[in-house]
C-alpha cells in the first residue's frame, strides 16, 4: 500500500493578506502536525469539478520586524492529496489569498560524481613548540576546512514554478543522525564542503527535490568519511596568561563533538588537568591558588564509548593534546587580604 502523500504549504502573509510561498512541497512523514486551533486562515484542496476535498487550518505565527506597520506571519499548514485533487488554495473565510494548480509527483535522481575527503592542515607552531609529536604523519591533522567536496549530479524532472522549485541536502552519517547542509535552487551539480559533513563508516546523501509543490527524493550510494571528531577550545584563561600568586585560578572550555549528539552526562566528560593532575570536570571549573612558576593546563574529552580520554582542540582538531601554559607571577605587592603584623591605619 503506497504511502499518503502530504502538501506542506508555508510562506508569509503580510496585513494586507498577500501570501508568498516560500519552500512548498510534499512529504509522506510528518513529524510534528501544527497546532492551529483556532486559525481563520484554512489550505483546501479542491477537485477538478470544484468540490472541497480536504480542509486544513494553517498554523499562523507573528514575524519580528523592525519598521512600523510591515507587520507579517508565517503560515505552515499540512494537507492530505487525494488523487481527484487539481488545486491547492489558502483562503480567509470566504476569501482566497493563493491558489495554485497542483502538479504531477516530480522526479529526481542523484549520482554520487566525488566523494568528498576530509581536510588536512598543519599543526600550529605553538603545538610544536609544546613538544608535539613532529612525525611527517602527525604532521598533517584531520578536521581542517578544505579537502575536497562532495559533488553531486542531478537530474530532476521540469518545475512546476520555477520561482519555488529549490533542492535540500540532508547528510545521514549514522542510525538516526541526519543533517540539512544545504537549501538552495535546483541546479545540475552541487559541491557540498567536507568540513560540513561529520564523519562515519556509512554515510549518504539524500537529496529532496520540490518542484515547487510536491516533492521527490533521492539518495546517493553510502560512502565512508573521516570523523571530525570532539572539538575541544580552553577559553580561559589564555595561551601565556600571567596570573598574580594567591588567585584562584578559573578555566572555562567547551566542546563540540560532531559526529555524537550531546548526552544528560556531557559535562562530566571535559576534564580538566593541571601539570598533569586531574582537577575538575565540566565545562567550568575552579582551581585553588598555584605555586609561582610555569604551569600546564589541559582539556580532555572523555569518549562515550571507551574509557580512555581523547583530545582534541579547535586549531588542530587531532593534535596531541590540547593545553595551555601559563605563569603565576610572584606577589610583588601585599594583597589586601594579607595584611602584615603591624596595623597600617594605627596612626591614623
């Protein structure tokens, strides 16, 4: 049994009750159905011979603009196509503000003409100098925009409006993780950046054609790509910070981990090191005062699927380790809370 197909009919009303389509198609998966209880503004599909078929409220939500009086809303309504339907129009009451004849199903088909292969880069010269690993393989990190893109090949059938038809790229990179990495016109060939791409063992990219009212999908074959893998930046203190002798020391850093959705635990995963020691996890912590001197401190990521800590940073995306130096200067001044034996203000 075919699936039921879906008008999704969305644009912007403004006062004057001119609608402007914007991004219309067709699906067979809706994931949530608008809450529009309520709403004057309804989509029909009609038949050939003129009968209402289906009526639908349209959800309608007020748009923030900034010059007085071009007040608009945003329409977004589903519609069930029956196969008698001819037209799809949305109305106020007894008024049409846009109709529309409904097209025969588009096609499309997608080829897979380059894979796309994740950017190298070298490391930064800071990292050489921490004592990086300077092997000619280490040498060139994953992770770096660039590399080469995909390059797909389309072949859609003609748009019904040419004004709406436009083409979404979706990146699925594992079970249930999906991605939009591109909207656009309906063109031949499209190159999408590695860098925008997490990597996987089977990846694939499905391409959604709409020709302006209903919609057609294809996919490529899978493919495998580099993972990007965690991100980590320490975003306090900075690389060389001098800090005065006596004062708690803050770190702050963060992480994105491309290729994983974020889990309730994700904080205890960041932990933090100083001079090789376990301090803190999360993405804040607080250290107490340090010794005067050079000291290293470190961000790791702890894996979800291994106990071992990876490292990663926003520079390197692969490098050794992610750190920072930095000096706790020698108190030169007495601080205000550690006055010497003698009252300074007995004198007074």
């Amino acid at each position: 049994m075919p699936e039921r197909e879906y008008l999704l009919i969305r644009g912007r009303l403004n006062r004057a009750d001119d609608f402007t389509p914007r991004r219309c198609g067709s699906t067979a998966f809706i994931h949530h159905w608008p809450r529009a209880e309520g709403s004057d503004v309804f989509v029909d599909t009609i038949s050939r011979d003129g009968t209402v078929l289906r009526s639908e409220p349209a959800l309608i939500e007020s748009e923030r603009v900034c010059a007085p009086g071009e007040e608009t809303w945003r329409v977004r309504a589903y519609v069930a196509l029956d196969a008698e339907a001819a037209e799809v129009r949305l109305r106020r009451g007894g008024r049409v503000l846009w109709e529309i004849r409904i097209p025969d199903p588009p096609q499309v088909r997608v080829a897979l003409e380059a894979v796309p292969v994740r950017g190298f880069g070298a490391k930064p010269s800071s990292d050489r100098r921490r004592g990086a690993n300077s092997d000619s393989e280490d040498e060139a990190t994953s992770g770096f925009p660039g590399g080469k893109p995909a390059v797909l090949a389309l072949d859609t059938s003609e748009a019904a409006e040419p004004d709406l038809a436009y083409v979404t790229v979706v990146h699925q990179w594992g079970d249930g993780r999906f991605r939009t990495v591109h909207i656009g016109p309906a063109e031949r060939t499209l190159e999408i950046p590695a860098d925008q791409l997490p990597g996987g063992r089977e990846c694939r990219l499905i391409v959604i054609y709409s020709n302006g009212i209903r919609s057609a999908t294809a996919a490529t074959d899978s493919f495998r790509l580099e993972a990007i893998g965690p991100i980590l930046s320490i975003t306090r203190p900075g690389d060389g910070a001098q800090i005065p002798e006596g004062t708690p020391l803050t770190l702050e850093g963060m992480v994105q981990d491309p290729e994983r959705p974020a889990t309730p635990r994700e904080a205890e995963r960041l932990v933090w090191t100083v001079d090789g020691r376990e301090v803190g996890s999360g993405p804040v912590a607080s250290v107490d005062p340090l010794e005067a001197g050079e000291h290293t401190v470190g961000l790791s990521y702890r894996s979800m699927d291994e106990d071992a800590l990876t490292h990663r940073d926003a520079d390197s995306r692969g490098s050794s380790g992610t750190m920072v130096r930095i000096v706790v200067a020698e108190a030169t001044a007495v601080p205000a809370n550690a006055w010497p034996d003698r009252d300074p203000f007995a004198d007074l």
